[in-house]
C-alpha cells in the first residue's frame, strides 16, 4: 500500500480565520495518529491580506514540503489566483461557491506586482480575469475544482451567529472528509481546537457532520485513510521550541522588543512567567518565576540582559535583523567584559525591513562580524525543532561556561514550521554553571591566573570588582598599559580555543549520508531536514549524495569541514540568502572554494521538489548557480 | 557582610584609585557625597551597586569601593533595570552625564519613568559633553556660547526635571555639587524610596564650561527647604495633582534664581519590582539571581510538558 503522504494548502485573508483552519485539520490529522508538517506564511499586516499555511500529512514525520499542493483550501477567492501556479494535474482546489462571480479586479489586497503577473499568465491563455478564468487555468491544467455552496450548508445545519463565523470550520471539515478521515476524528480535532468552549464545539461539529454529508452525497467521496494510535506529542514551532528550550536550560530572564518574527518566543514566555517544575525538583529548588521585560528598544533589550546577568542570573534576548543591528554595541561590550549572555536572532529576509514576514539567511556574516573590534563570542545556528530546543539550553551553558555572549540563529522559517514533537529529554543536557569565585576578599574578575581563559566569574550582590568596556586590569580598572592590552586580548580570545576544544564534534558539524557520496550538499538552520528528504529521494532514484550540516560558525570546526569537502567531489552550496555566506565561511577559514550553489531569497521556504530539479540541472552541468523560485 | 567590615560605619565607601578629573570639577563633591550617604546609611557594601554611562562622569563607579560597572555611552539606564530587576534586594546607582542621559540615552530615561523600577539616577548637569571636548550637551540653554563652542548653541535646552517628572519617575530633585550636605542628605532619601530616582545635580566644567561657573551657580541656587511650606511628597493619591503641578512649575524656574532640594516624592506609584511581585510566583524571595536552576544531579528542574500543557497533543 501506498504511505499516506497529503501535501495540502489552506489560504485565505490574514486575520481570517485560516490559522484556526489549520489548527482543526492539524489535531484532528495528530489525533488519528498521523504527523504534521506546515510551515506559515503571511504579510506584514494584520487583516486581510493574504496569508497561508503550507503542510503535508504523513504517518512517519516529514521533513519537508513539496509543490505541487495535492488540495488547495481557498478560504478567500485570492488564493485562487495568488497559488495558480502551486496547483498541477490531479491536485483538487476547494473554494465557496460564491467566490464564482468575483472579478479580479476586486481583489484589492493582491499588491500590483502579483497581479501583474496573474493577468498575463491569464492573458496569455486567454482567459478572463476572474474566478471564472483561473478555473478554466485549473481545469485545463487536469485540476479537479471543487465547488463548495459555503453558507447553504452552515445556515441549512448552525443558528448561532453568522455563516461567516462558520467558514473555516467548514473549509476544515471540507478539507478532511476530501481526503478521507473518518469523521470522529474530524470531531476530535474540533473538541481540541475549542477545548475550553462546549457551546462553540457544538455548534462547530455540526458543520463538520454538513461537510461530510455534503462529501458523501457527492462522487468526491474518497476511500477511508487508516488511522494509528496517537502517541502524546507537543505541537511546536521554532520559536515555541526554542523558548521551550531556553527555559529547561535556566533563563530566568528575558528581554525584547517587539519584532517579527522573534517576538512569538518572548511572549510565549510572558504567558509563562509561573513555570513547572519536575515533580523530583527538591522543595528549595521549585520556587522560581521567570522575568520578562519588553524594553523601549533593542539597545535596551542587549544592555538590560547584559545586566542581569551580572548578578549571576541566566539572561537573554530574542530579537531580528533590525534589531540586531542596533544590539551590535551591546554585544561587543559583552564580549569585551566577559558578560555571559545569550542573544536568540530570528533571521528574516534583508536588508534593513526587508521582507519582514518573510524567510531569509542573509545574516550570518553579520553575525560572526558583529560589533567593532575583536572579542570572543559564540555564533551557533539550529535547523530543526529538537536543535531549537536543546541548541535553546546549550546557548544559555555555552554563556555560562565561556562568559561570552552566544548568538543562536534561527530563521523565519523554522521559526514559524509547526512540527510534532514526540519526545522532549529532561535530561540530554546537563545544566552547566559559570566558574565560580571562592575568594571574596580582593577578587580579581579578570584574573590572569587561568590557562583556559576562563576567569572567576563575578556576581553583583556578593562580590566587590569593576567592570568596563575600556581595556581594564585584573580587577576591572582602565588600564591604557601596552602589555597589560597584550595580556587581556589573549586572554579573551583563548576562551574561544578553550571551547572549541571543549564543544563535541557532533554539536558543531554533522555529516548525513554515506561518506563516499557523489553529490554533497552543505548547508544550515531550516533546510537540514528537507536536504535530508531530498538525499532519499535521490538514494531512490540511484543518486548517492550526503549532507555536511553546519551548526556552529564560532568557534568554526574547520579541520573536519576541510576533511570532509576534500573527500567530496560535486559540491553544492544551499542556503538562502544570494551570496552564499556559509560558502564564504568556508572559504575563509578551510580555503576551499565551492561552486555550485543553490539559493533562494525571494523569502519563501525551499521545497524538495525544487531543489531535486536544481540538482539535477547542476549534475547535467546546466549550471552552477541555481536561484529557487517558487512560494506564493 | 562579607567584607569582613564589622562595624558597618567604618566602611570605606572611597578606594584608592586615583581620580583623573580636572581639578576643580563638580564631580568630586558628587563622589563625596555618595560616600557620605552610603556611609551614613550604614549600607552594606555588598548591597549597593553603581552603574554609569560614558563620559568624565561614567568614570565614577571606579573610585568607589563598592561593585561597579562603567557600560556604553547612553546605556546605564538598562544595565541598572537588569541588575535591579533580577536581584531586588540590591540598592542601583546609575551615574550618568546629561549627554549620557538626556541625548544618546534619552530613550532609556523617559523609558524607566514608566517602569520605576527603583533605580536611582544621579544626572551630572555640566551642560556640556565634557570627556569629548566641550561640545552642547541637550541641557544647554539655546544661545549660550561656553568656550569649546564654535558659536552659540543652535539648539534649545531639556529641563531634566519637567522631563523627569513628565516621564514618571517618583522621586525628583536637584541639587548642586557644592552643597555636599544636601546632595548626601538627598541621595539617601532617593535610595530609601521605593521607585526610581532622577537626582539632577548642576556640576561646574570648569575646563569646557566658562558661563556656568562654580561662582554663578553659588550666586544663584537656594534650597526648596528653606521654605517651610514646601512639601513636595505624595502620600495620597489626591494630593498628587496639586503636588506635581507645584513642583513642576517650580523647576521652571531659572536664571537669576534656581532652585535645588526635592521637587516631587509620590509614595503612592507601586514600582515594577512590586508590580512584577503580583504576576511572578516568589520573585521578590526568589529572584532570578537567588534561584537555583539545576537539580542536584544538574539537570533541568523545568518540566516542559507541564509548563507549555497548551501544545501538548493527546
Ligand atoms: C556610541 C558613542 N558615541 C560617542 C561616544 C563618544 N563620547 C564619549 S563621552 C561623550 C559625551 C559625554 O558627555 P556627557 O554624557 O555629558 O558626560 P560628561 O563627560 O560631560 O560627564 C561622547 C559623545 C561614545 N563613547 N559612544
Ligand atoms: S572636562 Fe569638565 S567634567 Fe570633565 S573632568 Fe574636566 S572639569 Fe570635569
Ligand atoms: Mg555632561
């Protein structure tokens, strides 16, 4: 038998209801045992723009989406035509009825350019610029269509409130019977979307029960799909894995400002200000809250967690490319003071607001050159939900350890990927402690005395010593002497050989795949898992090829990085950004030049059907630089 | 006490460092009179933190015997915040110059009106931007020219005082480095109140400012106290109105005369770290910085499942 795999797209108006669409289709697809994947896209703005979230469904856990979509959920007639191009042969578009007269040019929330784009792949079929014409595009492309009279069946079935509340619902409930889910699953789905509310699960269950009416009438019905049992998970996104993850690893206080797409993690974090504790937490040990402070600005947010961390608590900040760039000084001071901080940078797409919505890694130069002069500080990167997690911990021991600030890049689209977590280890990582100062009397926070680097670190509240950005002495003083400078700038940096010695292997650069492989890919952050996907697809088709994953940038693992690549024979750059900045990394610190590139930063996530065609062109020698396109 | 001082009296809040200002600076008698109030209050060393921005005067916290940091140009403010919220307990110091303060930092000030943490802002007026030379600092009354300026300030002048009360903050004064007594006297009223303070204290420049001299201040501060009548603090929410008005109309004035003593005291604000008592479990016992994170074996006492019960799927 065919594995179950349903690669699905619901659009509509931002604002509009989609999300909770998903959240249906989602639990009711988790609670028959299923895995989800979807990753969310929007614009910058809060209504009614058009916004959409991209999933597959299958049993075992995907890694990774595809194009094109198998059923397309328009909850708004924009959808139609702003994902024209994500439908193929044999997908099914779902739409309302009523969507049937709207002319194209109503469509005021489609920005000139998209609709530039439309009307002339209308006019050059052509076909009418209206619903009516981007139907007949679906049906002479071998789309099936699917009509749906959405506000028949919800007045004919619920009385409470206006049909329109009902719409998402109904798009669901559409949407699951078309492919087949028995329907008390569809009800579970409803049950767990509305937990807190019997009077609206009612009533929602009675337009799920009109949309599996409507589909058993109809010849759309489909064969039931096997369910599995349901194991417990967590359903999460990068940025609630992350912030999940930093406060398993002791922060204890946190800062921003608000900024797409970072601030999801903080203010996540605000709702859980009254954290759990494990039930063998001694007494003594579970009273404890967390701080969360939303600053007037990022220059805040850097210095106010540079702070607190001065009094020997677990600090960070979560911030974007924009604010980021105004944390810059804050950061070098952290390095230069030896301030352990941790500083969790959602990258969107650039430069200044750039794309804000939207995905990009375009900052990992700017990351590993933050701030003026020369200072130690860690620059690590996570690609998949377990990494936002346990990368999430490590961040906040990295500080600790090296008392430097920890630079944890994440980007928007793993950031916003709703993944299902099946196992979170209490006990992977072990909490690791700064070095503690047993002398208080003339305490020397810069001590010499240390081979590593690594100097007594220094709590406000219990220990008397100075602190400033200037070059200082062992205590802490200005000190302008030629040889003292000498002496605290090795000092410092030592702390970044100590770590490289320290960090394993596995937590700095993994090699996936066979070792002797005829493609290697290289690349960071979201597209591991899909590259992943795509080495079994090629496996499949009799391709050798395998992954070198890069996870820290600083310090960098260049010897086995060297290793590897010189083993390799077609090498192939992917990341998203247009400059291939990991590829330069590389350059820079191993001398080895990649060539072939495959890159995206038109702000959308890569999909394995598009990279296994860029593939293919490289292999065929068609090309050497490959730039992604696709993504609504 | 860890210092192994017995008699808390006896501290030595001054330490050996040598002090490289001008001869004649206003920010002696600032040093002086911090000393004096710690000293005054007993204050356990171990409890009081200074924290300063960049300039002449962000070089104080090292001429103190007390945990000092010396941070980035305009950022005090932030540093103090994140000190004092994650470990109450300590009394925070911010020195900060009026470039430091009310120009690159400005956000921050007007910022921590609205929190009122409890950090107490002492704001070195010299209307000048001493450490780079004598240019207009924002407290330079437009059309002064002191003797770095090319020509006369094209700029007008932010009153501290307005700014400070207009922003929030609980607790607001001037005072002037000459008058040590009650600079001291001042200072340890502003660290026994609860929310933040600003302390603005006129501070003679005598390298870069030759119009605001130590002899024109002399000639022209008086103290608010020495009117009997005057009682500027809040200790019922309806006297505030009346209060505030009063003291705000008094900072205006300047000139001729200029008066220095507290301005304004609200007892009746709650401040962040309270207000952060009433949503954070335990947090003014359990801070963050007296919180253990780790088990006794090193592991996470953080049950993830419990804590984020809404993402659980079952
Ligand atoms: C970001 C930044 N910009 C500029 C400077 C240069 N700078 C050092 S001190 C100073 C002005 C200090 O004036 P003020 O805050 O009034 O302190 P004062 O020296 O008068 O006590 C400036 C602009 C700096 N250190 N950092
Ligand atoms: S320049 Fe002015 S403020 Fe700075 S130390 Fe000299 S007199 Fe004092
Ligand atoms: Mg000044």
């Amino acid at each position: 038998m065919q594995e179950t795999d349903i690669n699905l797209l619901v659009g509509g108006p931002q604002g509009g209801g989609i999300d909770s669409a998903a959240n249906m289709i989602s639990m009711a697809f988790s609670l028959a045992g299923y895995n989800i994947y979807g990753i969310r896209e929007f614009h910058s703005n809060i209504k009614g723009r058009h916004s959409y979230i991209h999933f597959r469904i299958m049993h075992e856990r995907p890694k990774s989406l595809k194009y094109p979509v198998d059923i397309m959920v328009a909850l708004d007639p924009d959808t139609l035509f702003e994902h024209m191009f994500d439908v193929a042969k044999g997908s099914k578009v779902v739409y309302d009825s009523a969507f049937n007269t709207f002319n194209l040019k109503n469509a005021r929330m489609i920005t000139s350019d998209t609709m530039g784009r439309i009307q002339d792949e209308l006019a050059e079929k052509n076909l009418s610029f209206d619903v009516k014409g981007v139907l007949d595009y679906f049906k002479s492309t071998g789309i099936d269509v699917i009509a749906i009279p959405f506000d028949k069946l919800i007045n004919e079935n619920v009385h409470d409130g206006p049909a329109n509340r009902y719409y998402n619902t109904l798009g669901a409930g559409t949407t699951l019977a078309l492919l087949g889910l028995d329907e008390e699953h569809a009800d579970d789905g409803i049950k767990f979307a509305f937990k807190k509310k019997p009077k609206v699960v009612e009533s929602n269950i009675k337009v799920i029960r009109a949309a599996y009416d409507y589909v058993e009438k109809s010849p759309l019905k489909v064969a039931t799909l096997p369910t599995y049992p349901a194991i417990p998970r967590m359903l999460l996104t990068g940025n609630d894995a992350t912030a999940l993850g930093k406060l398993m690893g002791g922060l204890r206080f946190q800062t921003y400002y608000p900024i797409t797409p970072a601030s999801d993690e903080s203010t996540l974090l605000e709702s859980h200000e009254d954290m759990k504790f494990l039930q063998n937490a001694d007494k003594i040990v579970n009273k404890a809250g967390l701080v969360v402070v939303q600053c007037e600005d990022e220059l805040s947010a850097i210095n106010m967690a540079n702070g607190a961390a001065l009094t020997g608590t677990r600090s960070a900040t979560a911030t974007s490319g924009p604010g980021f760039s105004l944390m810059a000084e804050g950061i070098g001071y952290a390095g230069m003071t030896e301030i352990p901080v941790v500083i969790t940078f959602y990258q969107r797409g650039g430069p200044s607001t750039g794309l804000p919505t939207r995905n990009g890694q375009a900052d990992l130069l700017f990351a590993l050159n933050t701030g003026h002069g020369e200072f130690p500080k860690m620059v690590i990167s996570s690609g998949d939900m377990e990494e936002c997690i346990y990368d999430g911990m490590k961040s906040l021991n990295y500080a600790q350890r090296y008392q430097m600030p920890v630079i944890h890049l994440i980007d928007k689209t793993l950031a916003n990927t709703m993944d299902l977590v099946p196992e979170i280890d209490v006990k992977k990582v072990k909490i690791v402690k700064y070095n503690e100062n047993t002398n208080h009397e003339n305490f020397k926070r810069y001590s010499l005395d240390t081979e590593n680097g690594i100097s007594p670190y220094g709590v406000f509240g219990k220990d008397i010593f100075w602190m400033t950005g200037d070059e200082h002495d062992e205590l802490g003083h200005v000190t302008e002497d030629s040889a003292m400078r000498d002496k605290m700038m090795e000092k410092r940096m030592q702390k970044l050989v100590t770590a490289d010695r320290e960090i394993p292997l596995e937590d700095k650069a993994v090699l996936y795949g066979d070792e002797n492989a005829d493609i290697t890919y290289v690349t960071w952050g979201s597209q591991k898992s899909l590259l992943i996907d795509t080495i079994s697809e090629l496996k499949k088709q009799g391709i050798s090829a395998n992954l070198l994953y890069l996870r820290m940038f600083e310090p960098f693992p260049a010897e086995y990085v060297a290793k590897v690549l010189k083993n390799s024979h077609l090498i192939i750059d992917v990341e998203s950004n247009m400059t291939g900045q990991a590829a330069k990394v590389i350059r820079m610190f191993t001398g080895i030049n990649i060539e072939n590139f495959i890159l995206k930063y038109n702000g959308r996530h890569m999909t394995l059907d598009e990279v296994l065609k860029s593939t293919k062109n490289i292999m065929e020698k068609k090309t050497a630089l490959e730039v992604l396109q696709e993504g609504s | 006490m860890q210092k192994g001082v017995e008699d808390k009296g006896k501290y030595n809040f001054r330490n050996n460092i040598t002090i490289d200002w001008c001869p004649g600076c206003g920010d002696f008698g600032i040093v002086s009179a911090v000393t004096q109030a710690l000293s005054n209050m007993k204050m356990d060393p171990d409890d009081v933190v200074a924290v300063s921005g960049i300039g002449c005067s962000g070089k104080t916290p090292h001429y103190l015997n007390i945990a000092g940091v010396h941070t980035l140009h305009g950022r005090a403010i932030p540093y103090a915040v994140g000190v004092k919220l994650s470990n109450p307990n300590l009394n925070v110091l911010v020195m900060g110059g009026d470039g430091d303060l009310l120009s690159i930092g400005a956000g921050h000030f007007v910022g921590e009106g609205r929190r009122n943490s409890g950090v107490k802002v002492i704001l070195y007026n010299n209307s000048v931007y001493g450490l780079t030379k004598g240019q207009a600092a924002p407290t330079l009354p437009l059309g002064e020219k002191v003797k770095s300026l090319a020509r006369p300030n094209i700029m007008g002048k932010i009153n501290p005082i307005t700014l400070a009360m207009a922003s929030g903050y609980s607790f607001v004064a001037r005072a002037f480095s000459s008058e040590i007594k009650q600079l001291s006297y001042i200072i340890e009223r502003a660290i026994k109140h609860e929310g933040s303070a600003v302390i603005e204290v006129l501070q003679p420049c005598p390298t870069y400012n030759d119009v605001n001299t130590l002899d024109w201040y002399r000639q022209r501060v008086y103290k608010l106290e020495d009117d009997k009548s005057w009682d500027p603090v809040v200790n019922k929410k309806e006297e505030d109105e009346e209060k505030f008005d009063t003291g705000y109309r008094k900072s205006l004035e300047w000139g001729d005369h200029i008066p220095i003593g507290i301005f304004y005291e609200n007892n009746t604000i709650p401040s962040y770290t309270n207000r952060l008592a009433g949503i954070v479990p335990e947090y003014l016992k359990y801070p963050p910085a007296l919180q253990e994170v780790a088990d006794k074996d090193g592991y996470t006492i953080v049950d993830p499942i419990k804590t984020f019960s809404e993402k659980d799927v079952e």
